[in-house]
C-alpha cells in the first residue's frame, strides 16, 4: 500500500470516528430534517395554490399552532381533572391493599409459616432502595432539561430548514465529487420523497388507531373517549412502547367507573394493535415505502441500541432513508454496472 493509500485509509477511520463521537448530534439535525420534509409537504400543498413560499410557511406553522391549541383544549384540562379524582381515592386504594396484606399475613402465612417475622421486616430491607430511588429522580430531572434542550434545538434547526432548505440541501451535495453531485441531488429527491411517503403512511395509522381507540371506548362508556382517542394516535406513532403507554390512562379512568371496564378496556387496546401489527401496518407500509416486517423490526433493534429512545423514535425514517441510498448507489450505481469478464485463455 503507497503512501497516499495509507493516508486516505487512515482519514476514512478518523473520519468514521468523529461521526460516531457526535452521533447524537447527527441523528438530532437527522430528526429536524425529518420534521422540515413532512411540515414541507403542507408547504408545497399551498405553494400550488400559487401562494409564495414565505407565507406558506407562516400558514403551515399556523395550522399546526391552531392543532397543538385544540389538543390541549380537548386533552390537558379533562385529564387534570380526572387525575385529581384518582388522587383523592388513592388512599382509600392504598388502604383495601393494605388491609388484603394484614389479611393475607394474619390468615396464610401466620398460619402456614410460624416463623415468618410480619411484612414490617421486608419494608425495612426495601428502604435502601428508596434512597437509590431519589438519586435516580435527579438523574432523571437532570436528563428531561437535556431532553427539553434538545427538543428546542430541533425545533429550530426545523423551522430554518423549512423556511430556505436550498442552501442546505446545496452544501451537503458538495460534499460530493463534482461528477457525482447531480446524482446525489436525485437521490435526495428521492429520499424526499420516500419520506413523504412515510409520513403519510404514519398519519394513516395514527387516524386508524385514533378512530378504533375512540369508537371502542365509546362503546364501553369510558369517559375522555376522544382525549384517550387522540392519544392513542399520536402514541402509535412510538412504536412498541406508544401503544402500551397509550392503555394506561384509559384503564385507569375506567377503574373509577367499574372495575371490569379495566380489563375491557385492555383488551380493545389489544385487539387494536393486533389488527394495526398485522395488517394495516404491513399493507400501508408496504405500499407507501416498500418496507418489510422484519426490516422494520430489525431496524427498530438496532437503532435502539445504538440511539437509544430517540433512536427507536426515528428507526422507521432512517430505515427509509438508508434504503433508498443503498437501492440507488450500492444496487443501481455499483452492483447493476458491475460487469464482470472472464480471463481469456492464452493462445497457445
């Protein structure tokens, strides 16, 4: 190997190294462009009408403003109130459990474990752990500032890529050799594209397992269906863990009302995300961005390991978006050109 292999050797691994060191920033500029493609495809929706794009930003950003306002409205103030509720009887909860533990120490374990020293021992033995409980509620108050920052950071980078992409978009082509520039301008395209496509996709879902959720829940007169409706949807778009958030405020209101509500309640939210795993995802998915099952779930492990929670929030988008690129530089540039020849026998 000359010398000037070696050298572009050895750049490429610090290359590979410095985007490592800083890919949480990378993957955080990767959700702001995430967030400037789908805004943008309302954006283009208004640009047809012949508006410019200035003022279809502003109204894009408007109709998001004038949602967020209606979510709250609709969401925060019934739950504040049915949350105080559930404070209220907490105590007389904490008392029926405290009364089957009494029960259950005088009546089995006195009887059957003569020796057993009462739930009084096992209490203090939990106390340490109380104690790593508060050190682990700084970290975690510690870790959502970050969090807040970082969203903040995003929402930013969001509304300046929104507001003039071109000149973003144009600094990283450069990055590229110039015959290969024009090329890398078409992939983007792409991606653009695949991501709206994506982005549809995702709103389908959410609408489905939003309409479910609320029909479900008004059929078993669960109050705030339509809170715990909206919620549901805007949960599955987390995938794995959306859907399991998105049962327990549900569940915990139906238990004010009847305790069997609870388990009915558990149930729908079961069948909804069978239905929504098996068949609505693979068909919407399939025909939006060509993505398999097992891609998909493969992807959602692997970014989550390496990404961790912001990870598994972007897998699907980054799963997209790194198909495309290998479909048009690995597949169609490099493996559909690659044309081998065999050696000619020498003339002897």
């Amino acid at each position: 190997m000359n010398l000037g292999r070696s050298i572009g050797l050895l750049a490429l691994i610090l290359a590979l190294y410095i985007l490592w060191q800083i890919h949480q920033v990378l993957l955080l500029l990767f959700t702001a462009v995430v967030l400037a493609t789908a805004l943008n495809q309302l954006v283009q929706q208004f640009q047809r009408l012949g508006i410019g794009r200035g003022w279809s930003v502003f109204l894009s950003l408007d109709i998001l403003f004038v949602i967020f306002i209606i979510f709250l409205w609709l969401v925060v103030p019934p739950f504040v109130e049915q949350f105080q509720e559930l404070v209220s009887l907490l105590p007389r909860g904490l008392q029926v459990v405290q009364n089957a533990i009494n029960w259950l120490e005088d009546r089995l374990l006195g009887t059957t474990f003569p020796n057993f020293t009462g739930i009084e021992n096992i209490i203090q033995q939990i106390q340490p752990l109380a104690t790593q409980v508060v050190e682990r509620s700084v970290g975690l108050f510690s870790t959502s500032i970050t969090a807040v920052l970082q969203l903040v950071l995003v929402l930013v980078i969001t509304l300046m890529l929104l507001v003039n992409p071109q000149p973003y978009r144009q600094l990283f082509i450069q990055l590229f050799p110039s015959f290969y520039r024009q090329r890398v301008n078409e992939i983007l395209s792409r991606c653009e594209t695949a991501l709206g496509s994506w982005t549809v996709g995702a709103l389908m879902e959410m609408v489905f397992v939003g309409a479910l959720s609320g029909i479900g829940l008004w059929i078993l007169q669960v109050p705030l269906a339509l809170a715990h409706a909206i919620l549901a949807g805007l949960f599955n778009f987390i995938p794995n863990i959306g859907p399991t958030l998105s049962v327990v405020l549900p569940m915990a209101i139906a238990l004010l009302d009847a305790p069997w509500k609870a388990g009915a309640v558990l149930l729908l939210y079961i069948v909804i995300q069978q239905v929504e795993s098996y068949w609505l995802t693979p068909t919407i998915m399939a025909k939006q961005v060509s993505l398999l099952p097992a891609i998909t779930l493969t992807s959602q492990i692997v970014f989550t390991s390496f990404f961790g929670a912001l990870g598994l929030l972007m897998a699907l988008p980054l799963t997209v978006v790194a198909k495309t690129w290998l479909e048009e530089v690995l597949i169609k540039d490099i493996l559909d050109k690659w044309n081998y020849r065999q050696p000619q026998p020498d003339n002897q």
